[in-house]
C-alpha cells in the first residue's frame, strides 16, 4: 500500500475484543491522514485524480451548537436570512435567475453569492423556511436551462461571462448534497458539456471568470466523482487552460481575487498530480501574505486591490474577502490533508471575520482592518482605494459582500468534522457539535460523536463516542500548530502521547458506547513582532488574537427595521505597550471570565477572556478622516504616564487596536512624529494627495498597483496640482510620469497639454523659457526651464475631452 504521509510517534495502550479477535488499540501522531486506501462510504476523488485525504460528509451529518449555533441563528435572523426583504438583487419577481427564457433583471453575481451560503445556512439548521425558499429558487435555476446546456441569464451568455454561473454552481451542489434531486446532476453535465463544445475564445475571456476559473474547476471535479464520465476531465483540463496562471504567480492584486485565485494551482494538481501545483498555492499564500499580510488576523490588506506602499494595519479587507479565504482552507486542508491550513481558517474566523457583522448580524460593512478605532461613513480615500462609505455597519449596501458572507458560518459548520479515506473520522474544527458518520470495516457501522467544548475559548475538548455497535476505527484529531504539549485521555487514562504542533493524533481502538475522549491544548500568552511593518506587535493566547478595549459608541441612520450604524470610541485608542525586553510575555496578564460562556461572545461585554498589559498614550498617533495614522517605527518615545490596558479578542472588538506600536526610552527609541501635511494642493482631489512625490516608481502609466493622483471625475477641464517646497528650492527642471487607464476601460488619460508655473512670493508666474511639455505615456515627461529660486512649483493641465486625468509621479531637479 502507497502512502503519502508519516507517523510521528506510536505508544500502544489497552487490549481491546473486537468481533471475538484481540487487537491493539493504539495512539499516534500524523502529518496527514493517509492515502492509498480509498473509503466506500462517502464520495472523494476518482481515478485518475488524486486521492483526497480527507472527505466533505454529506450536509446534514454535522450538527453545530454552542456559540457556532448562535452565529447561525443570528444570520438566519438577521439581514442575511431576510435578504428578500433588503436586496433590490433578490426579488424573484422578474429575476432573470429563475426565468425559463433567461430574460429579466438583476442577473449577475448577487443572486449566486447569496444562494450557496442562504440555503446552506438552512440545511446546516434544518430551517424549513430557509430550504423552502432557497428549493424555489433553485427550481428556477435549474428550469432555466436551454437545450444547448447553457443555464441562467441569458446576458451573461452573450457578453459572454460564465464567471456568475460559478457561485450557482456551488449551490446546486450543496442542494444535491441535501436533497438527492437527480435534476442537478442532469443540468451540471450539460452545461459542462457545453463548455467543452464552444469555441475556446468563448470559454473565461472576461476579467472575473478568467481570475476564479478554479472554482469552474473544482464543479468539474465534484460532478465527476459523482458520474465517473471521463469527458469531464476534458472539460476540466480546457477550463484550466484559459484560467489565469495562478501556477506561475500571483496574477492578480484585486483581495477577493487573491483569496480564491490563489488555490487555483491546488484544484488543478487533482488532476495534474504534479506536486509544483500544490506547492504553488501555498508559494501564492506566503506571497501574499509577506507583502500585505504583515499583520494580525490570517488575511491582508486590499482595499479593495493590494496596493504598493499601503501595507499599514490600518488598510481593510473586503467581507467577501474573509469569507472566500476561509472557503480556500477548507478546499485545500481536504486536498492536501495539512493541519495548518485549518490553523488559518480558525485565524480568520476567531479574529476577523465576526466584526465585520454586527453582534446581531443585521449589518455589515465593506473593509474590517486590524486597527480601525473609528466606524463612521465618512469616505476614506486615498488612505483606502475606495472612497464613500466603506466603514460604517449597512445592511443595505455593500453589494457584493452583502450577498457572498453569507457562506461564512455555514460553509464552518460543514467543515468541523471530515472523513478519512481509512474508514475513520477527524475532528478538523473544533466547536461543540455533533457528527454522525459510517466508520469502521465491511459495511460500516454507523457512529455519533458528541463534542462539547467551548473552543476556541476554552483549551479542552471532550468527545464522547456512541456507536451503533462496537465498531474499531481511527480518530483523528487536529492538534493546531499554536499549541504545545497536546494531552489526551481515552476514558480518563492517559495515552502518553506526545502529539507534535501542527499535527494529527490518532486514537485506534474499537469504541464502544460511551467512551470518553479528553483532548487538551495547552494555550500560552505569545508576542508577535511584525519587523515587517514598523517592528509593531500583536497579543496572542492559543487561536486569539488580542485588541484593545476601546468604548463603542453605536449611532444609528436610516430607516427602521434595517438601520445602519456607525460606531465611534468613546476612550482612548493610541496607546503603544510597553512589554519585558527579555521576555514580552511576561508584562501580560490573562483573565478568563467567571460563569458559562455566553450565547454570543464576540461582544466587548461578553469577552470570555481579557488580558492586562501596560502602555502609554501616543498623542501624535492620530486620525485623518476618521482614519488612524500609519504606524511609525518601534520602539516610540513618549513622556505618557503608564498605564494599565484591557485587552480582549479581535473578535470581539469592532472598533479595535491589533497591531500596536512597542514604547520605550533606549537609545534607539525615537519620537513619533506628527502627522505630516500634505505636499500638495490640487483644484480638485481624488485618490492619494501625496502620491505624486512619494518615490514609488510605477511599471507603466496603467499601473494601478502603486499610489496615484488624479483629478477624477472631472473630465475635459482645466485642473492644477502645486507642490509646496518646506525651504525655498533652486529648480530648472520637472518631469512627470502621466496615468493613463484606457487599457483597462478607465476614462484617464495623459492631458492635452500642462504648464509649469513657480510660486513667486503670493503669486505663481510661469517659468522661463520652458521646453515643450510631452504628454507621452509609459515614461517621465521632462520640462526644462531658466533656473529659479522658489517655494513650490505648480502644473496647469488642460484635460482631452470628456476625458481627466492623474500622475503617478512628480520630479523637480
């Protein structure tokens, strides 16, 4: 037998009968689960793609509780169970979703972000309502199919863009999981049929489809293990070859792109079977995550592209975003059967994720980031790419995450508990649920596996093992990579294993009713140092990360039932720590909360934990438009008196404070300085003021991964921009290097002509002698002038029509 994994450790423990035979019950520890056998209970992976170690169990074989059941319930009742009564996008009336001729309204991605996480939220629950109207719909979706095998709106099908078809596929499937109904099967085969059987030009050739043709894949894939029918890998192998090249990079700096784009390579290697494919997912992820990602919470700043020089803590992720990524680990941990991948699930969603809903989930907003002390509606632009309102809690806006975050909790629940292709069971996500499986040799015996726990909250997890009959099996459990020194107990005895972090423990033996597993993961308090990003730190205890306690105050707008708010603080947020050179732990102070975790404890009031620490206020440490300063370097001077600081999880704070600065006195502290003001002034601003002299050089005029200024959207005008010298300066030369977006469908481009003036006491008078202004793009346009002694120099462009127009950056010799 072939297997792709290693056993770390092997303690043998009792003997056990089992069908009137001796066996050796035994526990040890794994990297992965094993391949080489293949488990008859549930559907996993055909030949010739690779074996999956570990299997999705059937919806509805999972049932969460605890404070994962709260969050469900809560967005059942909230604005993402009642998006019919919110969403202009969700009227089934007239909705080209369900029409039978493909004609009608509100046709595009909404609709299909919302079904895949709306009717899997009611089959996790059993909530009639819910699976009642998403059956509705999906009756629709799947009468809408044409006799070519093409289905939905008939718009996307002639532009043509099958990237919406995607998220609807996901939903069908779910409803097949749940229901059985043979129809979904009947339509995902033609459709892929059709796929295969137009020309290639037609196949992915827009913008969103090229990007996330992994997830056309990956349907290909679950439609197959379901058929066997071997055109399907035709099918797959041609929607891989006009996918984006994931495989050799990082293709794309759009935030929800990245966080399912980057799978892309792992999906594919089922089939490829080359191992640089997985490789190159997890190569895309660190990429990621080493040039936007050096901050608290799993994700990265991309507001809404990952841009260069906007890496600060303060720069958001988009709802979508969080829920995306958390989707990616889930598909992944079942490919690659790694442990850690499910360390980074459990990141995201204990850190980031719950405060990008409120506590009630009836609102939400756009960008959650790891220090945003202010929630106001106030746009943020040029600090955050977008401008309006991107902070403030809405249920009525936010578009695309509005729709799509709603898979977030369900798709969790789905993924506590998985199959291993041994005939066992692994615990994968740790919440108080209960899973009910076929386990064990010949048949199967069918098994019940409770397990209480209030993790991530609490460090011991308890399973009590109830099989139909006495049944011998493997059970796998996840030890997290953050832990050390793992225990675990079967029926009060200790195993005496020493499971390794970022590993399996398996405990083999044959169950019987009633027996009792005990697994404790040892949490310890840890200091993270962000030397990538101004030596800031994050607070840790086990799967938490920490914020600091800042006063909420909510202010509703809008119109009731579903109301908007902002919140604003109430106390001071700009403190730095001050912690224990040798040992920054040390100066932290864990307290766990008295009594019974409460129903729904990512709130400030109920925060199961809080840690104490020390710091300093940092009053140059401010805000601009509702928006916090960028980090400076640690360690920072501050004459501040100490004081005593209430940390609680990330997840829990809405406004928060998570990457904080280090304070102290050594000789290589240094002041923080006050907020610069701004180099320039323009007629008319938009996007980053200071872009122009930044000294971040773009790849060409539409690089829209770097800084940029422009005067949108005013077009065909005369615009200024000025450049405020701190000294008067000796200037006989500047040049410019234009923006200019056509290439991508923007509506920026280089001037018709511009001028240079210089500042002459009040006055600004033109230069001297001044050569001819270029207006060329993909270079620096130079002006020579007679030599001048000035305090700032100005440019006067003169826009083309119905045009405007923007610099990525500005020089003067």
């Amino acid at each position: 037998m072939t297997t792709r994994y290693t056993i770390v450790t092997a303690i043998m423990l009792t003997t056990a009968v089992a069908s009137g035979a001796a066996t050796k019950p035994r526990a040890y520890t794994l990297k992965a689960p094993p391949v080489g056998v293949k488990s008859p209970f549930y559907v996993s992976n055909r030949a010739p793609l690779i074996q999956n170690p570990l299997i999705k169990l059937p919806i509805g074989s999972i049932r969460p509780e605890g404070w994962l059941r709260t969050q469900l319930k809560l967005t059942a009742n909230g604005y993402t169970g009642r998006l019919t009564e919110i969403s202009p996008w969700c009227k089934i009336q007239g909705n080209a979703w369900v029409s039978p001729t493909g004609q009608g309204a509100n046709g595009w991605e909404e609709v299909p972000y919302w079904l895949k996480g709306f009717g899997d939220l009611g089959y996790v629950l059993g909530d009639r309502r819910i699976i009642t109207e998403a059956k509705r719909w999906m009756d629709g979706v799947i009468a809408s199919q044409e006799a070519d095998g093409y289905f939905g709106p008939r718009a996307n099908k002639q532009k043509p863009d099958l990237w919406p078809n995607m998220p609807m596929l996901d939903a069908l499937q779910s409803y097949y999981d749940y229901s059985g109904d043979r129809r979904v099967l009947t339509l995902m085969k033609r459709y892929f049929r059709w796929q295969l059987d137009e020309p290639r030009k037609d196949i992915l050739p827009g913008y969103w489809d090229k990007m996330r043709g992994g997830d056309n894949m990956e349907s290909i894939y679950w439609l197959y293990n379901r058929t066997g029918d071997p055109w399907l890998l035709q099918a797959a192998k041609r929607i891989q070859d006009c996918t984006a090249k994931w495989a050799d990079g990082v293709v794309n700096w759009h935030g929800v792109n990245i966080a399912q784009g980057f799978r892309e390579p792992a999906i594919w290697y089922q089939q490829s079977h080359d191992p640089k494919h997985l490789a190159a997912a997890e190569r895309n992820y660190q990429t990621v995550r080493a040039a936007y990602g050096q901050v608290p919470g799993g994700m990265y700043g991309a507001d809404e592209n990952a841009r260069r020089g906007y890496t600060d803590p303060r720069q958001g992720t988009e709802t979508c975003s969080f829920v995306e990524m958390m989707h990616s680990d889930q598909l992944l941990i079942g490919i690659s059967g790694n442990p850690i991948i499910a360390d980074r699930c459990e990141d995201v969603a204990f850190n980031s994720f719950p405060a990008s809903q409120t506590a009630d989930m009836r609102g939400l907003h756009y960008l959650t980031a790891p220090n945003q002390p202010q929630l106001d509606r106030e746009s943020k632009s040029p600090g955050i790419e977008n401008g309006g309102d991107m902070f403030s809690y809405n249920p009525n806006d936010y578009r695309c995450c509005q729709h799509n975050v709603a898979m977030g909790w369900p798709y969790y629940a789905e993924h506590l508990w998985m199959a291993t292709q041994d005939r066992g069971l692994a615990a994968i996500l740790y919440s108080a649920s209960s899973v009910t499986a076929k386990v064990g040799p010949g048949r199967g015996t069918r098994v019940t596996i409770m397990q209480a726990t209030d993790y991530p909250f609490s460090s011991r997890v308890t399973l009590t093992v109830n099989p139909k009959a006495p049944v011998s099996f493997p059970l796998y459990l996840r030890i997290p990579g953050w832990t050390e020194g793992a225990r675990i107990t079967v029926n009060g005895r200790a195993t005496n294993v020493r499971p390794e972090p970022g590993s399996y423990a398996v405990v083999e033996r044959t169950w019987k009713p009633g027996d009792r597993v005990a697994l404790t993961l040892p949490m310890r308090v840890s200091v993270h140092q962000w030397t990538q990003n101004k030596d800031s730190v994050s607070v840790n205890y086990g799967p938490l990360t920490f914020s600091l306690k800042i006063g909420e105050k909510s202010v509703p707008y809008g119109k009731k039932p579903w109301v908007g708010h902002e919140v604003f603080p109430t106390t001071p947020w700009n403190y730095g720590l001050e912690l224990n050179g040798a040992n920054p732990a040390a100066s932290l102070t864990v307290k766990k909360k008295a009594g019974p975790l409460a129903a729904q404890p990512f709130t400030l009031a109920a925060a199961p934990f809080t840690i104490t620490a020390k710091g300093r206020r940092i009053p140059n440490w401010g805000m601009h438009k509702g928006l916090a300063d960028v980090l400076q370097q640690s360690p920072v001077r501050t004459d501040e008196p100490l004081e005593k600081l209430t940390l609680v999880p990330m997840g829990c704070a809405r406004l928060r404070v998570s990457a904080f600065p280090v304070v102290g006195d050594g000789p290589d502290a240094r002041e923080w300085a006050q907020r610069p003001a701004f180099h320039h002034d323009a007629s008319h601003e938009s996007d980053d003021l200071n872009a122009p002299t930044d000294g971040i050089l773009p790849a060409n005029s539409a690089d829209e991964t770097v800084p940029r200024f422009t005067w949108w959207d005013h077009r065909g005008t005369e615009e200024w921009i000025t450049w405020n010298f701190q000294a008067p300066r000796l200037a006989s030369s500047t040049s410019v290097y234009w923006f200019d977006d056509r290439g991508k469908g923007g509506s920026c481009a280089v001037p018709a002509s511009w001028q240079v003036f210089y500042r002459d006491g009040a006055e600004w008078k033109p230069v001297s002698n001044a050569s001819a202004a270029g207006t060329e793009k993909d270079r620096f346009n130079a002006v020579t002038f007679d030599p001048v002694t000035t305090t700032g120099l100005k440019i006067v462009a003169r826009f083309q029509p119905n045009l405007s127009a923007g610099i990525l950056e500005w020089k003067a010799e």
